[in-house]
C-alpha cells in the first residue's frame, strides 16, 4: 500500500512577527538528525528559540507552509546579505516528499530574485536542496569550505 498523502497544506506564506512562535514549534519538533540538516549543527532548544528570535522579517526572506489546522509543516529562512542569502529549510516528517519543500523552494527563489539576491549559500549543501534547486533549473557549486554549496539566481 502507497503512502498516505495530508490534505493539501496552504500555499507558501512570508511570516510576520506574530507567527514566531509557530515556526518555533515546528523548528523545536524537528529530531537532532533533522536539526543537523535544518542548521548544519544539532542545536539545542534554546538556541533554536534564539535563532528565531534573531530573524530579521524586515530584512530576511522566511515563507512557511502550514497544515489545515494552521501549524507550520515547512520553514525557509533566507538570511539576507547584501546580494547573497543563506538559505535553511525544513519540513515535519509526515509531510515530506509530498511537494511542500519544492513549493517553499519556487517560492524563496521567487522572492529573492524580486529583492535582487543573486546568490543562495547552503551550510551544509544538504542533498535534497541540491535535488530541489536542480528540479528547479539551478546548479549548485560544492565547495570544500563554509558555504558548502552556492547557487546562483
């Protein structure tokens, strides 16, 4: 039997001040792997509700994606800096591999190119932003040090 798939969640959203503390939810829900992948460190709960506190909304790119009941299932963060943004990205496990990365990834992009940004820095490189940056049309350049991956808009 095939995987169940959610109803369908809403379509990508950019956060205000007042959603800070769904997304640190669902940040605080992801597991230690999950949280290496999300910030390329598994960082402890307190310094999951720091980062999310230091988000800049003036400034930074962050766009969720929430479930039916409106709980966040997926967060991207941009870090904007100058023409350049770090991006992390994240999705609860039981909606995985059902487009919700894909449809926060078209959307950031989207958004970043609107605001200028020509380049995107993965920490970490992670194999599946690769896969969904090329589904996308863009290649990601490996390096051997910090970023670990850039691709250019």
């Amino acid at each position: 039997m095939g995987v169940m798939r959610q109803p369908m969640p809403s379509a990508p959203f950019r956060i205000a001040a007042g959603q800070r503390a769904a997304v640190l939810g669902h940040l605080l829900a992801l597991d230690s792997d999950d949280r290496y992948g999300r910030f390329a460190t598994p960082l402890s709960d307190a310094a999951i509700a720091a980062y999310v506190g230091r988000i800049n909304l003036a400034r930074d790119i962050g766009l969720a994606v929430a479930d039916t009941d409106a709980r966040v299932i997926g967060f991207i963060h941009l870090s904007v800096h100058g023409d350049a943004a770090e991006l992390g990205a994240s999705v609860a496990l039981p909606w995985r591999k059902q487009g919700v990365a894909h449809s926060l990834f078209q959307a950031a992009v989207n958004q970043a190119q609107a605001a200028g940004i020509r380049e995107i820095h993965l920490a970490a490189a992670h194999p599946v932003a690769r896969h969904i940056f090329a589904k996308l049309g863009y290649a990601c350049r490996l390096n051997p040090t910090y970023p670990r991956g850039k691709v250019g808009l």
